[in-house]
C-alpha cells in the first residue's frame, strides 16, 4: 500500500511489513536487535546521530487531519543488544523548551497522514527503563514548523515497562532535509541524548547529509490513511 501523503512530499511508497490490523487487535512491538557481524548495518539497537546544522523551515499553514484509528498494545519480549549507544548531536534550529506532557503532539487542523511510533526505552543492560522522557518535536506534512506554539511537540513518559506510544503525523520534507523526527530522550536523572528518526525508502534520505540508516524506524504497517511503525532506543 502507498501512505498517502501531502502534495508537497514528493516521496515514494515504504517497503512494508504488512500486518492484519483490526481495532480489537494488538500488535507486537519490533525489538532492537543488531547485528555486530554486519559493518554499516542498520539496526534499530543503536541510533546514530549527524550534524543538524543547516536545516531551513519556517512557521506555516495548516489542514484538516484526521487521527489515527488503530490502537497500538506495545508487546514485551522485544530483544535488545546489550551495550549499543546512541551517538548525540546538535539539536538543530527549531527546538522549543517547556513543550506540554503529552503522547499525541498533532491537533486537529495538522497537515499530514496520521503516524504512530511505539517502542521501548532501554538502559546500556538492556533493562526497560520506566520513566524516561522523549522530547519530540517536527515538521508537519508540508515541512513547516510551529515555531509559535507547541503544535508537534510534545514530552512523552515510558510507563512501568519502559515503553511508549508516539500520536502524530509524519513530517514532510523542506530543503535539505528529508522527512524527520527530532528526538531528545533520557533516563531519570540522566543526561540528555539527542538525536533523529528517520523513515525508510524516501527518494530525500540519500541528499540529506544527517540522514543515517541505523536511525530508520520499522514500519509495520503503511496504509492509504496512517502509518504505524516501531523504534526502540537503546541508551549509553
């Protein structure tokens, strides 16, 4: 299926792995597994982060979307590989401090097809971490940023098992960047990583110079009217 997105985000359908979804089914969560004998290969264990100098948006308008209709139950049992780290970086031009608690960052007049992002937080041993916070912040589905309010954004919590569920929309491209979500996430009392998710098979991924591979969420299923996908962040 093609995730049907703004006009402006010229990109192609995402390989998917198709998965019956109905709204009294649950869906099991991707684990983060790496494999160190694979030199450059992605893995969702390690988030690897570049440069965000150089990123241009603005403020813009905005469209009706709709909200994403099929709950997500993130599954335990998800692997994990033990002492991978995510590599920080610069947060980039557009962060705003003191954006409000919450799991759904996208209102009701949000340009963009509905995606929701489920994972868990691990420590370096591979232990879910409860409580840890990811700050999230993006573009709308027309590559403009809200750099007024606190429209995509949002500070989430992992619950007792250490996991989350992102509500959102995904982000459109503007220039120089392909479509992305900013990222700032620690344990309780620990320092702040900062980093990007990114989405696989968009034509803009290989000219955006902070694009990395092992930084690409999984998508599990990529419908005509939402996304859902997974990614789990292992921390140094």
């Amino acid at each position: 299926m093609i995730c049907r997105h703004n006009e402006t985000m010229k990109r192609p359908s995402l390989p998917v792995l198709l998965l019956p979804i109905t709204a009294a089914a649950a869906w099991t969560l991707a684990g983060c597994v790496s494999d160190a004998g694979t030199a450059g290969e992605a893995s969702n264990a390690t988030a690897v982060v570049a440069t965000a100098a150089g990123e241009e948006g603005a403020a813009g308008s905005s469209a009706p979307s709709s909200s994403p209709t099929t709950p997500l139950a993130p599954a335990t049992g998800a692997t994990c590989d033990p002492g991978a780290t995510l590599v920080t970086t610069t947060e980039g031009p557009y962060y705003t401090e003191g954006a409000p608690s919450r799991d759904t960052l996208s209102e009701g007049n949000t340009v963009g097809t509905p995606l929701i992002v489920a994972g868990t937080v691990y420590d370096a041993d591979c232990q879910p971490v409860p409580g840890a916070t990811i700050d999230v912040w993006q573009a709308d589905g027309a590559g403009q940023y809200d750099n007024s309010g606190y429209n995509l954004r949002g500070v989430l919590t992992t619950d007792a098992q250490g996991r989350y569920t992102l509500t959102t929309v995904i982000p459109g491209i503007y220039p120089g960047r392909t479509e992305h979500l900013h990222i700032k996430i620690n344990e309780p009392g620990g320092p702040v990583y900062t980093t990007q998710l990114f989405f696989p098979g968009s034509t803009a991924n290989e000219g955006d110079n902070i694009y990395d591979e092992a930084m690409v969420i999984t998508v599990e299923d990529d419908g005509p009217d939402q996304m859902l996908a997974t990614y789990d962040f292992v921390l140094p």
